[in-house]
C-alpha cells in the first residue's frame, strides 16, 4: 500500500493537469450528492425572481424564461447527468467487457458472430443511432441510459477482446489450466484483472462521451424532459435567448458541461500514468 501511495504521489506530483482533475471529479461527485440539499432555491420554483434577470449578488448565474433560479438549477442537474454518465457506462462496461473477453478467449465462430455485432454498431453514426433509439423507446431517463450503454459497449468489447487474445496463451493462462481452473474462471479471475487498467482509462473517456451524448439529446429534445434540471435543457432554453442578449441561460451550464468533460478526459491520463506500470518505482 504505501509503495501505491508513493507511486500514486510521484505520478500526481509530474502531472499538476491529472492531479487537478481528481480533484475536480471530487468536487464533481461531493456537489452530485450534497448540491441539491445546498442550493439556494428550488430548481423547478418558477418567478423566485425577474424572469431573465442577469447574474447578480441573490441570483449568481441569473435567472431563465420563467423566473427560476440557474445556479440551483445547473448544481442540481450535476447529479441527473452525472447518474446518467454512471449508470450507461457501468452498463456498457459490463456486457462489452464480457462479450470481448469471450470473443478474445474462445475465438472461432463466436469470435465472428460477436465482432460482425460489434461493427454493425459501429458502422452507424453513434450519436444518430443513440437518438433513433430513444425516439423509438421514448425519452425517458431509463431509455436514454440505455441507448448511451449500446453505443459504448463496442468500445469495452474490441479492447477486451484484444488483451484477452494477446494473453490467453500466457503461461500463468496455461498454469491456471493445469491447476484445475475452469475456462469461466480463467477468464473472469485470472485475465480480467490484467485487462482492468486499460479499461479503467476507457471508462473515464467514456464518462465524458456518455455525459456530452446525454446532454445533446436533451438538447435537442429526444432526451429528458423539461422542467427537469438538466444542462442540455437548460442550454437549449438559454440559447434562444442569446441573439437578445441575455446570454447567461445558455452559457454557465454549457460551462459546466464542458468542465465536466474536460475533466473526464484529464482524469483518464492520470489513470494512464497511475496504472501504467513502467512508471512504478
């Protein structure tokens, strides 16, 4: 453990954008859970005060169309489109990673069947194939998980597939074999563990596409529904208001959209180094 910290201490310590970042996804994680309990004002309270008021010392962001507070609003949304994020990757994480480990340890047909599905999928635009899913099944928020989950699982399962096939005639594969291990829990305990660095990376990009992919279908409405706080919502709302110059709406939740991603993508270099094991000590 301490080697680990010393480790984790160095890697940081070299990478001042990483560190930043895991502090970041802190801040992040502690406003998803305690904002809404926090915030100022009830985010779907309409007229708490002038409708398109400019940010100002009650109002920090300012407020929308109908009165309502945005700076309540962009914290609250924090949670929704982070579960979001969560929940769709977590899903794609694990039925890709379990399709790309079979494909990767068995190969043969299963192999062929499993990667002509995964480039079926990604032969569509992904965004376009997210939308098309979410207008067939409704938008709701369920759906949209879902529909964010599929277009991420060929990410997990090519990269699954690929460590596992580089590995599977390994000698510890070999030995795990001839100590009785069956095929299930040679994969899923003996070369999964060694596949999970590279996908922990993945899963923090992936976070950032699942929250961007979230929002662009709340944007343009095939995603959740108004009056919810959401940033995609609440960037629509706003940039009608642009043109007319109350540019606030738009603008500070799209800044948080885009801290939130930037933060993602930062945070999966720092996975990278911190797991990279040609940087250990």
């Amino acid at each position: 453990m301490r080697a680990q910290l010393r480790h984790a201490r160095y890697v940081l310590g070299n990478n001042r954008l990483a560190a930043a970042a895991f502090l970041a996804f802190g801040v992040l994680a502690l406003v998803a859970v305690l904002g809404p309990s926090l915030v100022p004002f009830d985010p779907l309270e309409t007229q708490v005060g002038p409708m398109l008021e400019a940010p100002s010392a009650r109002h920090w962001f300012g407020t929308d169309q109908v009165g309502r507070d945005i700076f309540s609003r962009v914290v609250v949304a924090t949670r929704l489109d982070l579960a979001i994020a969560l929940s769709a990757v977590c899903l794609s994480m694990v039925f890709g990673v379990a399709l790309g480990c079979m494909a990767g340890f068995y190969g043969g047909w299963f192999d062929r069947i499993s990667g002509r599905v995964v480039d079926s999928i990604m032969a569509f635009p992904l965004f376009v194939l997210a939308m098309g899913i979410v207008a067939a099944l409704g938008n709701t928020v369920a759906n949209v998980v879902y529909a964010t989950a599929l277009i991420n699982v060929p990410f997990y399962a090519r990269l699954a597939r690929a460590e596992v096939a580089l590995r599977r005639n390994a000698e510890y594969v070999d030995a795990a074999v001839l100590a009785g291990n069956g095929q299930m829990r040679v994969v899923f305990v003996h070369l999964l563990p060694n596949v999970l660095p590279s996908l922990a990376v993945q899963a923090s990009l992936n976070l950032g596409w699942a929250v961007l992919n979230a929002a662009g279908l709340s944007f343009i409405g095939l995603g959740v529904r108004p009056p919810a706080a959401e940033w995609g919502i609440m960037v629509a709302e706003g940039a009608q208001y642009v043109v007319s110059g109350q540019w606030w709406g738009g603008f500070f939740p799209g800044v948080a959209l885009m801290a939130s991603v930037l933060c993602f993508n930062f945070l999966g270099d720092g996975l990278r180094d911190l797991l990279d094991p040609r940087l250990r000590s």
